[in-house]
C-alpha cells in the first residue's frame, strides 16, 4: 500500500472506546522519546487517568539525539531537561506521583533492533509489564529508528508476557504519501479524545525544547513540525492491530 492510502485509511477507522481498544485492565505505554507519548497518545493517557486507570508510561531513549550540535547544553543536561519536560507534559495528562514515568536512558538513535541489549531492554519491559495487560508502543514503520526498536520490542514483550499489542503512529502521519509500504490492510480504531484534546495541547506544549527557542547554540536543532503539530491536534487519535 501507499503510505498516502494508510493515513487516508486511519482517518476513516471506526470509532473505538477505550475498553474495546485497551481492555479493562493495565496498559503499558511505550514511548521512543519523551514527547512521543504526548504527540501520539496523549489524549488516551489522559482518558484512562481521568477513568481512574492511570497507564504505566516508559520512555525509551534519553532524548539528546535532538540538539546533539549543542555546546552550553550537553547531554547530560539535555536529557535533565527532557525528562523534566515529560514529567510536567505527563502532569497535564493526569499522570501525577506516585505514578511517575520510568525512563530508560537508552542513547537517542541508538536503541538496539537485536541482539544482547535489546534482549536486556526487553527483559526490563516484560518486568515492567507484570500488572499490565496491555503494551502500546509505536508503529511499525514510523519513520525513526527509536521507533522501530520500540515498536520490536513491544512484540517482544507481547509474545514473552501474553499482553495484547497495540501500535499508534507519530511520524507515520508524515510520510510522503507515494512511499510504499508492505502492508496489505488497516485495522484497528480511532479514540475520541475532544473531552481531553485540551490536556493533550498542554501536554504537547511543556516539551519546550522541541518547540525552539530553548536551546539557541544549535542551527541544526530539531523543531516539531508544523505538519505534525496540526495532525496532533485532531480530536482523535488512531490505535492500530500491529
């Protein structure tokens, strides 16, 4: 399929609620960077707090692939800031103490697809996971390596813990729509997030960094596109059968 036919796809998929997409128990949201969780499934972590079912959120990588050309802001402070970020983003969500985030440092651009690390990774996540019946995590072909590792290691934990799968797309929404990808079909469902998309833009916005401005020293900062940002503020989001 061309990834221009899947996004017009997505935007057609029947409307879920959030027991028949997620069940009723724990769901375990995996998140590449800190801001994916907000960009791409803010709205159904805010839900399920508001429901009284807070999600557990992992963030994968310590974010400082994204101003790496940065002299007064190094890694380390980088990844503070990041981190600070996602918790106050997660705090408009509804995610509050005790239920903080668990960040797992791995180098930005670097999360292993295979092999001895992403074994450990994965053993962390299926411990992790114990009280969730669910794993969420990216999509397949969301355009970043960070997400693709996410997204293998979602499976992983899938197939280790029984938890059910469900995929969501960040930059997928941004692909060119004549690149063409192996899937056959689209299933999965839409989540009405209107009586939270507020909480979800407040969220969006606390990733200061991401916005520009913060960190000057880097001509070659990342920047959240605008294309991206118009996508996230649709009053729904799409959660996929991987």
């Amino acid at each position: 399929m061309r990834a221009g036919d899947i996004q017009v796809a997505w935007a057609e998929l029947p409307m879920g609620n959030i027991e028949a997409i997620f069940g009723t128990g724990r769901t375990l949201v995996l998140a590449p960077h800190p801001d994916d969780e907000s960009l791409g499934c803010g709205g159904m972590i805010a839900e399920l707090c508001r429901q009284g079912r807070p999600p557990r959120v992992i963030v994968l990588t310590d974010g400082t692939g994204s101003h790496s050309g940065s002299v007064a802001t190094n890694a380390p402070a980088l990844r503070r800031i990041r981190e600070r970020e996602a918790i106050e983003a997660l705090s408009h969500l509804g995610l509050r103490p005790p239920e903080a985030p668990v960040f797992m440092r791995l180098r930005d651009t670097a999360a292993p697809h295979r092999g001895s690390m992403f074994e450990v990774a994965v053993a962390r996540l299926c411990a992790l996971a114990a009280d969730c019946d669910t794993i969420c995590a990216t999509w397949s072909h969301d355009p970043h390596c960070d997400h693709t590792a996410a997204h293998l290691m979602a499976l992983a934990v899938a197939a280790q813990t029984g938890c059910r799968h469900v995929a969501y797309p960040v930059w997928g929404w941004t692909l060119p729509a004549d690149a063409q990808l192996p899937d056959r079909q689209v299933g999965g469902w839409r989540l009405d997030i209107s009586a939270v998309l507020d909480n979800k833009q407040s969220a969006i916005a606390a990733h200061r960094s991401q916005h520009g401005g913060l960190i000057g020293d880097d001509p070659n900062g990342f920047v959240l596109p605008a294309a991206l940002l118009a996508i996230a503020a649709r009053p729904y989001e799409v959660f996929l059968r991987p």
